[in-house]
C-alpha cells in the first residue's frame, strides 16, 4: 500500500516541480514523474486484480475525519490502473499538444500542477474509505479539473464553460455531502463497511438514499439528465485533459456507484430496474445528440455520454441478476459493465486524441471545415478509424467484448420465469442494439467527413504528423484495442476478481461456466482474419497479370473537383434527425438577399438540448426570478449592513439563551 501512495505521491510532486522549471522543460519534468510513478502504482494494482486480495492502511487525522481506513480491494484497483496510465499516457501527449502555448498567456505551470493534482486525487479517491475524506478528495479532483477546463480563459465561452462545470459539479457534491451526512448519521460512523447496516434493507431510507448517491455520482457520471456540462466542458479544455475527463474521470462517477453498490450487497428490485431504464435512456439519448453535432470535441462528450448509459445497462443487468438470484446473469451484466469501462477509457481517449491531432494542425473543430486528412495524416486517420470502429462495437476490437457479455446477459435473462425481468430484458436488447446502430452511424460521419474526400476549407498550413509524442499514446492504446478484440479472455481474466465481488461466495463455478465462451472468440476471430488473407492473396494471384478497371458508382461527390459538391456533416445526418425531430430538436437559421439571384448565402444548423430546454433554464430563470425579490436587500448603504449584523447578533444571542 505504500508503494501505492508514493506512486500518488510522485504525480502531485510533478505537477509542484513543474512550477518551477523553465516553460520548455516543463512538460518532460512531469512525464518522468509520471513514468516513475508507474513503477510504484501497477505492481501493486495488477497483484491485487489477478490475486483478488486486498491491501488496507490506516490513517489517523483530526477530527472531524479521526481514523480513516485506505484500501486497495479489486475494484479501486481497476480504476486505479486506468487513473494512472490515462494520466501517464497525457503526461506524454501533452508534451507535443502544449507547444502552441509556450510563451503565450497560458500558464503551463498551472497545466502541470492541477494535472498532478487531478491524478493525485483521482488516484486516492478510490482508496480512502471513509465519508469526510473521500469528500475531500472528491472536491480536490473537482477544483483541479476546474482549473484545467478554464486553462485557456482568455476566450469567453471557454470561461463560460468552465463555470458552468463548476455549479454542476457543486450540484452533484451537494447531493453526495446529503447522503454521506445521512448514512453516517443512521450508522454512527463515518466508515464505509458501517453503511451497509443502512444501504443493505429494503426500505424507503435505503431505496432515497441510493437514490442521493446515484444523483451525486451520476451528475459526475454524465447521466441524463445531469449530463449537460459534458458537452460544454470537454471542448472547452486542452485535448489531453479532455481525453483525462472522458476516458478516467467520469468512470470515478460509476466507481461511486458500484462502491455503494458492493456496500448495500443485493439491492431492492425498484432501484435495479430503475438504474437498468436511466441507463437505456441516457444511451440512446447521448448518441442521438452526438449525430447531430458538427464539433467533433462536443461529438465526443455526447459519445460518452452514451457509453456510460452502456455501463450502466451491465450494472442494472448485474443488479437484476441479484436482485432474482441468477448468477449468470449477474457475472455476465458486471462484467460486462466493467469490461465496458475499461475499453471505454482505451477508444475513447483515442478518438480524444485523435482529434487534437485535428485541431492542432488545422486550428479547427469543426467538422464542415474538414476533409481529406488521410493523406495528410495517415497514422492518425489509421487510428482513429480504428479507434472509431471500436466504439461501435464491431467484432476484431476490444468495443465488442463488453457489449457482448452485456447482450447475453440480456439474453439470459429471457429463460426467467419472471414477467418484468423478461420484458426489461426484450426493451434492453433492443436498445442496446439501437445504439450500436446509431454509433455506427455517428462514426461513419466522424470518419467520413473529416478524413475522407477533399479538404472543404483551405488549411492555413499543411497538415503533418511531425509531433511524434501526439502519435505515441494513441499507438499504445491501439495495441490494446486490438489485442483485446482478437484475445478477450485475458481482460475477462483481468476484471474476474473486480466481479466476483459483487456476488455471493461460492460464485467462482458460475464465472467458469462462461469463461469458454470468450476464450472461443480468439479461435473464430483468427480464423476469419486467416480467410479473409486467404481470398485477399488469391485474387492478388489471379489477378497479377491483369489490368483491372474500376467504374466509379455514387460517391458522395468525393471524387469530383469541387468540395462543395461533397455530404457536410449536417447533411449526412439529416435523414436520420428528422426521424427523432422531437428528441433532438434543430433550429435552421438561413441568410440570404432577398432577389431571385443572391450573391451570397448562408445556412446554419444547431441543436438544443431537451434537458437544458425543459429542466435547467427554466430553473435557472426562477433562481433569477426569486432573488431578484431580495435585491432590496443589497442597497449599497453601510448603515443598513451594520443594522443586518446587529439583527443576527440578538438572535443569535436569543437562540442560545433559549436552548438553556
């Protein structure tokens, strides 16, 4: 456990040195930190996910905390490993991406420490066991990435967001600061392991209480409809962070939620089905927003805002398996959910990385103003387009592995002899299957739009590949893409402990029973992979002395002189808007001269967010609305402020004679 906390330890003392290095040597001063912590914190992690034990410390502080426990069970360990390589694997991207800041107004000392701050905190967050403490680090992770989405604030909406983030952030605080006092109060401890007296029965408190948490957590998560900042904070960061935020520190919003969840052991059968139907929703909705937009950052944050509602489907499947006593269901919908998380953070920082390769070499992020770049920037377009049909979940990539043991899970479920769980099941299948359509699309206009046909706008300079340490952390995370698609049993093996946590003792049998079938996928995948080769080096035989003429079919207008011929990211999916029109709600706004024949003239398409719409800016126009009728009080005369604090002194006063 120590190795643990200096491994914490050394990313914290990165980001302080940095401050005090030369602006140049700033970002390779942190990658050392960050690569001598991986020596310190994987040990330790990997032995505890492969052996299934855990590590515990004490540690003693004033009070109000007092005593509190750290410990690294299976399941802080899976979160702890993509904590510390997701912020490893920026430590390296961020040498290349902040280049364009050096010796402008960004402050790349403030970069570096809220960095290590961010990953110091993230890191001991998983560990800390008691309410007060993971309160604390909980509000330290928030702040440093605060700071990090605000970093360039000399631009209004980057400030904008960024503030925006914060209250959200505050919102979901508030809702975990009320359950933590409620469950510490029902149990008189502020320990984790004294909760289960309160969360483990079936009544009202527990079922408001998991509720508070999940709202808390799920605010952090991106759920709908607590989602709204993720699209407003992830553009509006550096990429690296963006890819830190979306690949690591949303999944800390479902580590909470399966923390309480492994605290309160089988849950009521209401929250499980409540949790399996949010989560459905929060998929579905997150991938149809992310199809209609034309930043490919904001694009992104929608798109995880669809995978958590995947992670959340394997959690509810789990939970349902409990809930009836099916542990194949059950191992299967956790594992599943947490395969999920894992190759989530793998494609997902991939594609994040991805497209600040995009912006830094063309200055833009939007999508219409893009095209042709795979010839500019083919190891990037390579990876991404992997990256992207990882995503979908299509077989050879590890995106499918989760899924699938999500999609049998739901199957299973079927041979229930119980109406709902039958009926959920049917609802999840198809859902699930919507969204994989659906991402299938999103992606195919991604790729197809910003690397494919010609460059619709003319690039300032000719995009390049020459930031080699961009290219690094994508590569490395491609290996793994790939090699958990053609060898899933090993990441099954990897999260077995993490599972078997949540289930009964004398479960192990049950997670044998379907190890088969994923260790089957390596044998299918290889030889598909071998014929596909086989028929490839056929026709190339046949065909070696031949010319070969190819007639050009439908092409999108790709291969016609002209960009403006050529599908704009708006275009390509307007087909699909229209159908989902009251989900996903476009304003069109056209300018033009009003002759037959104008010069010149635009259009431009936008969406609106249905949570924004109908929950947060009615709110926010009654919050104004309410204190506007106290603005009395703020008359700007000394006198009266004096009078206000002699009124509070006399109550006060009243209040404590009156207790006596």
């Amino acid at each position: 456990m120590f190795d643990f906390l200096a491994g914490a330890g050394l990313f914290l003392a990165g980001g302080v040195v940095s401050i005090f290095a030369k602006e140049k040597t700033k970002a390779v001063i942190f990658l050392l930190f960050a690569v001598a912590a991986q020596f310190f914190i994987l040990p330790e992690i990997i032995a505890t996910l492969l052996s299934g034990g855990y590590l515990a410390m004490p540690v003693y502080f004033s009070q109000p905390i007092g005593e509190a426990s750290l410990q690294l069970d299976p399941l802080a360990s899976l979160f702890a490993l993509i904590i510390s390589v997701g912020s490893f694997l920026t430590s390296v991207y961020s040498i290349g991406y902040t280049k364009m800041y050096v010796g402008k107004r960004a402050s790349l000392s403030a970069y570096y420490f809220f960095l290590g701050l961010m990953a110091f905190s993230m890191l001991l967050l998983v560990v800390a066991q008691n309410a007060i403490l993971f309160l604390i680090l909980w509000e330290i992770m928030s702040i440093s990435s605060f700071f990090l989405v605000a970093f360039e604030n000399g631009k209004e909406d980057v400030r904008k967001a960024s503030l925006y983030y914060f209250v959200a952030m505050q919102i979901g605080a508030a809702f975990l600061i009320a359950a933590f006092a409620w469950a510490s109060a029902a149990s008189g401890s502020l320990d984790f392991n004294s909760f289960t007296s309160v969360l483990s029965n079936s009544g009202n408190v527990s079922i408001l209480l998991f509720i508070l948490f999940f709202i808390g957590f799920g605010t952090k998560a991106g759920f709908i409809p607590m989602h709204t900042w993720l699209p407003r904070a992830h553009p509006a960061a550096p990429t690296g962070v963006s890819a830190l935020m979306s690949g690591v520190m949303i999944k800390l919003g479902i580590y909470g939620i399966l923390r309480i969840l492994l605290i309160a052991k089988v849950p009521d059968y209401r929250i499980a089905y409540g949790v399996l139907l949010v989560s459905l929703f929060t998929g579905i909705y997150g991938i149809m927003n992310a199809i209609a937009q034309q930043d490919i950052k904001r694009l992104l944050a929608y798109s995880s805002i669809e995978n958590i509602g995947i992670i959340g489907m394997g959690i509810g499947v789990g939970m349902l398996g409990l809930v009836y006593n099916n542990p194949v269901v059950a191992i299967l919908g956790f594992l599943g959910g947490t395969l999920h998380v894992m190759n989530h953070f793998i494609f997902k920082s991939t594609l994040f990385y991805g497209s600040g390769v995009v912006y830094s070499q063309t200055h833009t992020r939007t999508m219409d103003r893009l095209g042709g770049l795979t010839r500019y920037l083919p190891l990037t377009s390579s990876m991404f387009v992997i990256s992207s049909l990882a995503i979908t979940g299509l077989p050879l990539f590890n995106g499918f592995v989760g899924e699938f043991a999500i999609y049998l899970g739901l199957a299973k479920s079927f041979s229930m002899n119980t109406l709902p769980m039958v009926v959920a099941a049917l609802i999840g299948f198809s859902g699930l299957a919507f969204i994989g359509a659906m991402a299938l699309l999103c992606f195919t206009k991604v790729f197809g739009v910003c690397f494919l046909g010609s460059p619709r706008t003319k690039y300032k300079s000719v995009p390049n590949e020459k930031e080699r340490t961009l290219l690094i952390p994508m590569g490395i995370l491609t290996v793994f893409m790939i090699g958990i698609g053609f060898f899933p049993w090993f990441a099954v093996m990897l999260v077995k402990n993490v599972v078997l946590q949540f289930m009964p003792v004398g479960s192990l049998p049950f997670f044998q029973e379907i190890l088969p079938t994923f260790g089957m996928f390596s044998t299918v995948l290889i030889a598909f992979v071998g014929l596909f080769l086989f028929f490839l080096g056929l026709r190339t035989l046949l065909l070696r002395n031949r010319k070969v003429t190819v007639f050009k079919t439908w092409d999108c207008g790709y291969q016609v002189g002209s960009s403006r011929v050529q599908y704009t990211s708006s275009s390509f999916a307007q087909p699909f808007l229209r159908l989902v029109a009251e989900f996903v709600p476009q304003g069109i706004d056209i300018e033009k001269e009003p002759v037959l024949f104008p010069v010149g003239a635009s259009l431009e398409s936008h969406t609106q967010d249905l949570s924004e719409r109908f929950v947060f800016r009615p709110l926010v126009a009654f919050l104004n609305k309410s204190l506007n009728m106290f603005s009395w009080i703020q008359s700007g005369r000394m006198q009266q402020y004096i009078l206000y604090g002699l009124i509070f002194l006399v109550f006060l006063l009243v209040w404590i004679f009156g207790i006596r």
